[in-house]
C-alpha cells in the first residue's frame, strides 16, 4: 500500500497492513507517537485508522477503473490506549455497486476494544486518463 504513496498519513502514522481483502482488512498502529497531551492515544488517530481500513477496503471492493470517496465516518471512544499497538479490524456491512460501508473494531494489545466506527465510501467510476 505505501507504494502509492510514501508521504501518506498513513506512513506518518505508522499504520502497517496485516491482512487486506474486501471481506476483512487488519491492520495494527502504534501508541507512541499518535498520542494526545495526557499520553492517550489520540481518538483521532483510531479514526485515522478507521478510514484507512475502510477506504482501502472500498477500493478493493470497487476494483480497478473505479474510484473512492469517503461520504461518512462516526467513532465512538470505549477505552483508552496507552501504549504498545492497536489493531483495527474492518468487516463489510455493504457492499454495494456505489456504496460501500465498514464497522472497524480497533482494539489495544489485550484484545478490549478501545473504539467502534463506521465508515461508508462512495464508489465512481474514474475519469477518462486519471
């Protein structure tokens, strides 16, 4: 994936890809230098890695020739992390021909879920030459 695009958030934030396919995608983020000033890690880093999986997923999903976009993503925050890594798993609610919709469970190294979020992308088919 980092080949895309070396400079990505994604490669900023550390996000390493485990497992990547339109059923289930897996992937794992560190802690330590995605944190807020409390050393928690930061909620929008678990949304960072909510949509990462999802858009990935969508794309996957969509195939080649098609594009994605993200149109929504929500996240509620169960339990704080404060070290090691965290690991996002998304799962399809939908995956329809323009709309696709994960639930991404991000969970900290003991397995308790530490955010719940859902994204939905909407699928296009990529201009002519891009």
């Amino acid at each position: 994936m980092r080949e895309l695009n070396p400079d990505s958030l994604m490669e900023r934030m550390g996000i390493e890809f485990v497992e990547a396919s339109a059923e289930r995608l897996v992937a794992t983020m560190p802690v330590a230098g995605n944190t807020q000033p409390y050393g928690l890690l930061h909620g929008g880093a678990s949304v960072v890695l909510a949509e990462t999986l999802g858009s990935v997923g969508a794309a996957l999903h969509a195939g080649p020739g098609r594009a994605v976009v993200g149109l929504d993503i929500n996240a509620t925050h169960h339990r704080a992390a404060r070290s090691g890594h965290v690991t996002g798993t998304a799962v399809p609610i939908s995956l329809g021909r323009t709309v696709v919709c994960y639930e991404v469970v991000v969970t900290d190294e003991d397995g308790r879920r530490t955010c719940t979020s859902r994204i939905t992308c909407l699928v296009r088919d990529s201009a002519p030459g891009s």
